[in-house]
C-alpha cells in the first residue's frame, strides 16, 4: 500500500492549528495498515507582528482589535472550550506574543533530520499551554535540541537569519498561489484538501476517498 502525502500549512500561533494536529492523528490512527508522509509547510498569519514579552494573547487581541481585555478574553473562550474537547489545555494568560520566523526556519531544518512533527508539538505546547518565551533562543534551541536535532545545527540556524528563510518564503507563495487564506489546511496526495480544524469524521472521509481513488 503507498504512502499517503500529507501537507500541512500551519502557523504555530494558531490555536486551531494544533486542535487540527490532533484530529489529524485521532483519523490516523483509524487506518494501521495505511502509512502517511507527513510535510510542515510554513505560514505566518502576521509577518510583521513584533515579539513583546510583555503582552499575552489576550492584550494583543485588545490592542489589536481596539477592544477591551475581557472582550478579548469571550472571544478566546470558545477556543480554549474547543481545545479541551482534543484533550488540551490552553493558557492564552501565559502566552508570550512572539514572531513565529525562527521556528518556521528551525521546523524546516527540523524535517532534514525527519524530526519536524515532534518539534511542532514542542511548540505548540510550550506556547498555548506551557506559556513559555520562544523568542528566547535558548528556548528554541532547547526544543529542537529535545526533538533530536544536533545542537551545533540549530546554532547555525539561530545565528544566521538567512537558513531556511527561502523555504519558509516558499512555502508561503505557495500558500497563496493555491488560494490558500487560513490554516490549519491539509493537502492529501495533491488530490483532496480540508481547511480548518474540521471534525475528524471528515479526515476519515478524505483518507477513505484516496483509498478507494487507489483501487
């Protein structure tokens, strides 16, 4: 049986995004027999967003937004609800608004050492759940490092800002080439899509379709 092709766009400040991993992996394991490739494409929802240590999820959405912190907070609610279901704990109070770059440029290094779903999960919890500061780059190294990347290599990556800029920019032209404007989105086999965090009934579905395609 050939391996199904899975490419995921997604941006590690994207609450939706990690709930979609975990749908992912719950339809995945519905097919033992099936093996999967999976591929992290990098998307930045906001570039330009400045890291400021000083400001969570909540404060960032307000000033964003021009609204009030606890207009802010309602509007996390319904996410922070939506994660628990996916056995999630999010803590947007502890987050620490950051620019997502060195980690789409780690993830990319990370995919070289066939590493890049573990670090993704690294960062995700440790930004939605464990509210640490990953624009410290002894953070990030400390994560790729855990993920099994040779800390002489994300050094490298860490002290030079042009490794893996390009793939990053690639991915994202790509991104809008195909008309993508959300994530988390998923590309099965070039042949099938599914945008958002969709219930995974429907991941399921997609999977059964390139089964039967296959036949």
């Amino acid at each position: 049986m050939n391996p199904i092709t899975i490419e995921i766009w997604s941006d590690i400040l994207c609450p939706f995004c990690y709930i979609g991993k975990r749908h992912l992996e719950a339809a995945l394991k519905e097919f033992p027999n099936q093996s999967f490739i999976i591929k992290w494409k990098s998307f930045q929802l906001n570039p330009n967003l400045k890291p400021d240590s000083t400001q969570n999820s909540y404060t960032s959405l307000a000033q964003q937004k021009g609204i009030s912190v606890a207009e802010s907070k309602a509007m996390h609610q319904n996410v922070v609800e939506r994660a628990a279901q996916v056995g999630l704990t999010y803590d947007f109070e502890k987050t620490v608004v950051t620019n997502s770059l060195n980690m789409h440029r780690l993830l990319h290094l990370a995919a070289t050492e066939n590493v890049a779903t573990e670090l993704k999960e690294l960062f995700f919890k440790s930004y939605f759940t464990d509210g640490k500061n990953l624009n410290d780059p002894e953070i990030l190294k400390k994560f790729a490092v855990q993920a099994g990347i040779e800390e002489s290599k994300v050094i490298a990556v860490l002290e030079n800002p042009e490794m893996y800029a390009n793939e990053v920019q690639k991915d994202m032209k790509e991104a809008q080439e195909i008309g993508i404007q959300g994530v988390p989105f998923f590309v099965f086999d070039r042949k099938y899509a599914i945008s958002g965090a969709q219930p995974v009934t429907n991941f399921v579905k997609t999977i059964e379709s390139l089964s039967t395609d296959s036949n």
